[in-house]
C-alpha cells in the first residue's frame, strides 16, 4: 500500500510523506502518534486501543508477499 492509497482509502487526508518507513496511529482520520515499530507506537500513553496502526511505506518500497 502506498502513501497515496492509504489517503485514498480516506483512512487520513493527511500528508503523510512526513512519516515514510514508520508506524503511525490514526484516530478520526488524524494522525496522533508515530514511532519507528508498532509495538513502540502502541506503548505510548497518547495512543488509544482503538486507534488504527498504520506503516507508511517509503517511496521505493515494494510488495512482498511471505
């Protein structure tokens, strides 16, 4: 998924090219929080259980598929 598909899919309208190769966390189509790995950025006391935990690929990044 690329940066330009996660803000298609509406999941934020936020310019996200700030935050490539790392996780973000998106509550309301807002990003709240950001952090290197996804077990960091869920550890934070600003980042709700329910926010949705997002890694921003970076430019050159491809699929790969395990």
């Amino acid at each position: 998924m690329t940066v330009q598909e996660i803000q298609q899919d509406r999941l934020t309208t936020e310019d996200l090219s700030p935050y490539e190769g790392t996780w973000v966390a998106v509550r309301d189509g807002k990003v709240v929080a950001s952090a290197l790995d996804a077990r960091e950025l869920r550890d934070r006391p600003d980042v709700h259980e329910d926010d949705l935990l997002v890694l921003v690929p970076t430019r050159g990044a491809g699929t790969f598929l395990l």
